[in-house]
C-alpha cells in the first residue's frame, strides 16, 4: 500500500483532533497541512514501521510541538478573554494526552508513544486535565437527540460533570423552542432525529440567534468529516463511551468565549 493511501482513511479524524485541541477549524488545519507537508518534504520523517494512523499523529505532534507548544494555534478565532485565562493555566501537554486518550480512542500505551512519553506520565496527565476541567467550567446543556434511551445516558454524563440540563428534544423545532427559552451554553446535538428532522438544521437555526458551542453526536461521522465545508470542531461517534463525551464537553466549554455567560 503507497503511503498516501495508507494515510488517507485518517485524515478526516485527525483533523477533528486538530480542531479539539487547537479550538478552532482554522488553527487545527493549518497544523494538519504542515504535517502533510512535511512528510512530502521528508517521506522518512512518517515512521512507517508504527501502525499508520500512530505514525500521523505523531508526525503531527512533533510539528505541534514545535510552535510553543501548540499555544500559537490555540490562540486562532478565540478572544483574548476567560479562554486564555484558562489556556495559561492548563498545560498543553496535559490536554493532549486527554483528547487522544478520550477523543481519539488511543490506548494509554499508544497515547505515550504518540506523544514520546511514559504510560505513568500520561495517565497523571489526563487526571489532572480532568480535575482541572471540571474545577473551571459549569453550564447548562441542551441535548437534542430522539433515542430516550442515549438521551438519558448523556444527561446522566452531563449532570455527574457538573452541569444542568435545560432539555431534551427529540425533533427540530422541539429544539429551536428549548434553545430560545433556555438559552444554553452548551447543546448536544444528534444529527438524525425521530421525526425525519435534521439535528444539523436546528443547530442552524439555534445559532442565528445566539451564539453557544455544539458537540454532534452521530453514527455517522463520515457524512460530516468530508472536507468539502465547515466541519464541526467537536464530533463524537456513536457508541460513544462516558470518557469520550467528558473530554469534548470539557474542551468546547473550555475553547468558547461566551462560556455560560448565555446562562
């Protein structure tokens, strides 16, 4: 298999990772056009004797890591308020090992060698990013998915972090109606919803009216990830596990500068 094929299935996912870690679609594909760059300048730089998709996360670390520590792009289409604030106190590293942990779905093992560290050090790492997360950030979440049962689940997730949920609809304008009386901060959003709706229209919709940071959550994830148009910054793919959904609710809440202030 020629490199380029055998990288291509897992560009879509690590530009996901790159716009979690970074905040901002911009920020995260500029780091992901880089790592492509540099494995075209320098094809040995792509350790190909690693599993590919370890290889092209951590080519593309060693670029992130480069650039003090990744804080250049994390900077990229945020305000220079509360996010910052939080950016200098949150090591860089930690974040890292929490998303390809959580986000991702590495194993402890192939986060540390993604990121050239020990699996001690990366388990310390995602502790700490955890408590830290969960010290800083409070807010109220509406979840726009048909299935009662994952509904529950992620309300059950979403209140041990912390948070209140205003919500949960099942349909498009059920969705609109909560998001204008309730005004969240944050919204989980399925894409297919039980009367034929779309979970992306009323995202749509919701936002033209307030701005708030949406996490999508989908069996689906390649009609989204397609390159073609703005792709959302947080996806999670279902079945998603409890640790998945801690991490992209930490980190939308963490990157918004409107952060519960809807609230």
């Amino acid at each position: 298999m020629s490199l380029s094929a055998s990288i291509a299935p897992h560009l879509p996912y690590l530009r996901r990772y790159a716009r979690a870690l970074t905040g901002s679609q911009a920020g995260g594909d500029s780091y992901v056009r880089a790592t492509l760059e540099a494995i075209l300048a320098k094809p040995e730089a792509f350790e190909s004797a690693l599993p590919a998709r370890i290889a092209l996360y951590r080519l593309f670390h060693a670029i992130w890591a480069t650039t003090n520590d990744g804080d250049r792009a994390s900077e990229e289409g945020r305000s220079a308020s509360s996010p910052d604030e939080r950016l200098q106190a949150l090591s860089p590293s930690n974040r890292e090992a929490l998303l390809l942990s959580a986000l991702e779905g590495f194993s402890r093992a192939e986060t540390a060698r993604i990121l050239n560290k020990t699996e001690a050090a990366v388990e310390a790492q995602i502790v700490k990013t955890q408590k830290e997360i969960e010290l800083q950030l409070s807010s109220r979440v509406l979840i726009i998915e048909d299935e009662s049962i994952i509904a529950l689940d992620l309300e059950s997730i979403v209140k041990n972090l912390g948070h209140e949920v205003v919500g949960i609809a099942a349909t498009r304008d059920d969705a609109v109606r909560k998001a204008l009386t309730h005004r969240p901060g944050l919204v989980l959003a399925d894409i297919r919803l039980a009367d034929g709706s779309s979970g992306i229209d009323a995202v749509s919709e919701i936002l033209r009216s307030f701005d708030v940071p949406v996490i999508f959550i989908t069996a689906y994830p390649e009609r989204l990830l397609t390159g073609e148009r703005p792709e959302p910054t947080y996806l999670i793919t279902k079945p998603f596990l409890t640790e998945t959904v801690m991490a992209a609710v930490g980190q939308a809440l963490f990157f918004h500068p409107a952060k519960q202030r809807a609230a």
